[in-house]
C-alpha cells in the first residue's frame, strides 16, 4: 500500500486568501495527480504530473496550479479563494512504466470550504 | 472518449446477504479497470484491478469482480456483505497507452448501505 500525505485535511478560508494543498508521497512514484470531488459525485481530474517539472491540466478546468519541483511533491495552489472552490480535493500517485503501474493510490484528501 | 456508468447511486442489503454493483464502461480498446472503496471523509482505496488474463479478480476485503468484454461491464461482487462495508464504491477504467496514458475517468459511485 503506497504512503501518500495530505495537509491539511480539513481547511476552513474566508474569500480572496491564497491557500496552498500539500500531497507528498514516499513511494518513489512517478506520476502525481490532483481530483476534485463535490459531495456525491464522481472524481473529476484537474492537474496531473509524470514527472519532475512537467504538470498538465487534467479534464475540469480548475483555476488552481500545481508545481513539481521534487519527486514527492505535488503542491496544489488557489491565488485568490472563492466560494466555488468548495470542494474535497484529492491526491493520488501512480509508477511509470508498464500496464500494471497504472494503478492510483490516493491521499485522504483535504476539504476545503471557502466562506 | 472514455466512460463509466455505474446504474445505481444507492444500494441497501442486509448484513449477511450477498453483494453486486454493477459498472459499465465505454473505451475503445483492451481497458484497465478498478473498484475503489471511500469511506466518509476518507480518500480512496484500491479495493481490486483488471490488467489482462484471467476475467475474475480477485481484492481485498473479500470482494471479486467479473470483466465480460462481450457486456463491456466490470460487476463487484460479495457473497456476504459485512456492516463495515457500509461505503462508496468506485468504479474507474484506466487508459493504456497515448496521451491520456494513465489517467483514470471514474463512474458516479454507488452508496452502500448495510442493514443489521
């Protein structure tokens, strides 16, 4: 089972701050991915990485941005707080290479709720 | 483009009686599937995948799931269904290879409820 951290895990914000979500993962994995998750519903990806210095924009078009500077890190950021950035925010790691390094582990997310 | 369906948003059983969630998918090739579990506030784990070879799988917790290519579905399964696994279940197919390599869409999940 691969070890992937998320902090906070809850964060209450009033509109305008700037916040940043942590994801760390002590598994060497490669690929590092950001979902977002309204209550009830599907995962939508919104940011994905295969490696050190390459971030992509996933599926939902989201107004965060994500950096990699370190194999471990996949840091999440939001400029600016808005109401509609009230969401569950998950992160998952996969391995490079192969069919079967396909396969996602997720952090325990964080649930942002912006005021 | 890739696609999950899984039919039913809510399932009720009774602790003790058997188990199947269904998901249908939609991908043009050979897809990789998963079932994941959620619990409340928790994030996701793998509860059991599909690569190649055998269409039954087997995963953690008890749980197996069937891929017939023939109905494009990738059913879950329990013979007797615990009230710890009172839950969300996801289902998500995977892409094999090109741009989109790696990445997963996932299915609505089902909500599991588990009567005494």
């Amino acid at each position: 089972e691969a070890d992937i951290y998320q902090t906070p895990r809850y964060l209450v914000i009033g509109t305008g701050k700037k916040i940043t979500l942590e994801c760390s993962q002590t598994m060497g994995h490669d690929k590092m991915y950001w979902y977002q998750q309204d209550p009830g519903m599907e995962l939508h990806l919104i940011h994905y990485s295969y490696g050190v210095n390459s971030t992509e924009k996933g599926d939902l078009s989201s107004e965060s941005t994500v950096s990699r500077i370190r194999t471990e890190h996949f840091p999440l950021t939001l400029e600016s707080a808005r109401p509609s950035h009230t969401s569950q925010y998950l992160c998952a790691s996969s391995r490079r290479g192969g069919a079967s390094t396909d396969t996602q582990y997720f952090g325990p997310g964080t649930r942002l709720t912006v005021l | 483009a890739q696609s999950v369906t899984q039919p039913d948003i809510h399932i009720t059983v009774s602790e003790g009686a058997s188990l199947e969630l269904r998901c249908n998918y939609s991908y043009g090739a050979t897809p990789y599937l998963f079932w994941y579990v959620q619990s409340p506030g928790q994030g996701l784990q793998l509860l059991l995948k599909y690569f190649s070879g055998d269409t039954l799988v087997q995963g953690i917790k008890g749980f197996e799931a069937e891929f017939k290519r023939s109905q494009s579905s990738f059913n879950l399964r329990k013979p007797s269904v615990h009230w710890s696994d009172a839950a969300e279940y996801f289902c998500a197919v995977g892409n094999a290879g090109g741009t989109s390599y790696g990445k997963l869409t996932f299915g609505q999940g089902t909500i599991l409820t588990v009567h005494p």
